[in-house]
C-alpha cells in the first residue's frame, strides 16, 4: 500500500519537476493508448493534469460535454469548475474523488503518484449519476443569471437534458479501470522519468549511455562530465535542463529499476540486489527505493510475486 502526502512539496523546484514529470507522462505512449482506448470503449473524456493545475483539465477534448463547453464558451474560465477542480484536488489525496457540480454534474478524478508524491490526476466524469429533471435546471438557470451569464438557454437546456446518465455500478466499474491505470503509471512512472521524452542533445545522450553502462559502479557527477568532456558545473545545469532531475536522482532512479528487475527472481536477496545495483548501504537503498516508488523493497517483492486481487472500490 502507498504512503501518500496530501500534496506535492511546495517549493518551486520540486514543483516544477513534478509538472515536468506529469507532461512526460502525458506524451507517453503507454497514456495515449490507454486515453484512445478508454474514450473509445466508454465515450467518456479521459485527461490527466497536474497538482495545482485548476484550469478545466477536459475544456478542449473531443469527448467533452456539450453543456460545459458552452459553459466555457461563455465564460473563458468557469468559476464553478475551477471551484469543483480545487474541491476534488483537496479531496483526492489517496483514492478516487467524485464531486457534482453546480449543475448537477459528476467529475472524477484519480490521483497519480511518483513514489510518495501525489503530482497528477486522472480526470473523467461530466455525466449525471441520475436522470436530470426539467426543475434542477430551472434552478440551474436561476444560479446562472444571478451570476450574470448570458446564453442561449433554450440550448443549454437541450444539452443539459441529452447529457449521458450513468448509473452507480456503471460509473464505478469505469472509475476501477482508471484507478487499475493510475497504479500502473505510479509503477511506470519511474521508468518513464528515466526515458527520453524527446530529442536531446548529444551530450546528454552519451551521459545517459554512459550511467547506463557504469550505474553498478561507484561513479560520480565529475565521472560522467569527464566522459562527455565538460566541467560538472556545466554538466549539472545541461543535464537537469534536459531531464528534469539532478544527476543524484537520476541514478538513483536508474539503480532502483534494476532493483526492480533483480527482484524478479524470487530467489534474490533483497540485500544482493541492492549491491550489485551499486547501492552503497542498505539504509542508503531502502530510503531511496522507498522515496522513488513508493514502498518498500520487501513490498514491493511481496505484491511483484503475489497474485493481484482487484477489491471493492468505495466511491469517496
């Protein structure tokens, strides 16, 4: 089971690295065809944002609903949902948020997790978990006007009404495979930090070739620099620049999958692999492995070589 912090740190650079992080995530392929498949198979919109992104995440996307994105034509930034984006951020620290807007509607979102960090969210929903009336949208007009909205009511009406309804077991089913999804992007997250999101220059290319080759060794930030023929001042800031994380961390990263990959063979010692990973104590290691993904070493082998059992998703 994670440990999960509410939020993600609060200061600029770790903050920053997490935004970063969720953007990879988001141009990953492994997203993509889990966003094309999902929208697909449900007809519901699939995005994912980061902590403290309170735009609204499905403005834009092709399966949005119709009665909010005239809600956002009229308004460019809709009060209501950016108040339901903070309310659902607040309230999905650990497992799945659902919430209704003003308007009746339910939004959900999933939490995404980079070890212990909370950095992003799966969000989907904008459907009604019951039938909506004639008399909720009077009110719904009502709150409007008072706000001083000008539209075309009799349109929004007639989206309001055509808006899917979805029942609890339905809704919770999809809401299970998004939450199936978000651990497999915590598990993934780790390795796709480590990837390339895109071009990079030379330099970083044969740095990463070269921690690649050496990583079970006793290596060095001035190790590397001197393989690609710089200072490690200059290294460092090239280096974070194009891969969102220190040399530091982004060994450490690359040590922890190997872990991972050792810890494969039941028979391994947790201990043998965390040496031969090139992990210089085990302190250092089990702090390290748990602060990159989020458990253990011995649970991370212990849920790796256990069965998986989906169990009952309680709504929150």
């Amino acid at each position: 089971m994670h440990t999960t912090s509410p939020i993600a740190p609060a200061d600029d650079a770790t903050a920053r690295q997490n935004k970063e992080t969720v953007a990879r995530l988001q141009k990953s392929d492994v997203f993509r065809d889990y966003q094309q498949a999902f929208e697909s198979l449900t007809g519901l919109p699939l995005t994912m944002r980061s902590v403290g992104a309170f735009s609204s995440p499905m403005q834009g996307s092709k399966r949005s609903n119709e009665f909010c994105q005239m809600m956002a034509a009229t308004n460019k930034t809709c009060a209501a949902c950016l108040q339901l984006q903070q309310c659902i951020e607040d309230a999905a620290t650990s497992r799945v948020a659902t919430m209704e807007c003003f308007a009746g509607l339910s939004e959900s979102a999933v939490p995404i997790r980079v070890g212990e960090k909370v950095i992003g969210y799966l969000q989907t929903g904008q459907i009604f978990l019951h039938k909506p009336s004639r008399g909720r949208f009077k009110s719904v007009v009502k709150q409007l006007t008072e706000w001083g909205y000008e539209m075309d009511f009799t349109k929004l009406e007639e989206v309001y009404m055509s808006t899917r309804v979805l029942n609890q077991p339905q809704y919770q089913s999809i809401l299970r495979l998004l939450t199936i999804f978000a651990e497999h992007l915590s598990n993934l997250s780790n390795q796709i930090v480590i990837m390339e999101a895109s071009a990079e220059s030379p330099v970083v290319a044969k740095a990463r070739a070269f921690i690649s080759e050496h990583k079970t060794e006793d290596i060095t930030l001035a190790d590397v620099a001197k393989a690609v023929n710089m200072s490690a001042y200059y290294f460092c800031k090239v280096f974070h620049k194009s891969t969102g994380s220190t040399f530091t961390d982004y060994l450490a990263r690359v040590r922890s999958e190997l872990v991972k990959q050792l810890l494969l063979n039941p028979h391994k010692r947790i201990s043998e692999a965390a040496f031969e990973a090139g992990f210089q104590s085990l302190s250092q290691f089990n702090r390290i492995f748990r602060r990159i993904t989020g458990e253990s070493p011995t649970d991370y082998r212990q849920r790796t070589h256990t069965p998986a059992v989906v169990g009952n998703y309680h709504a929150a």
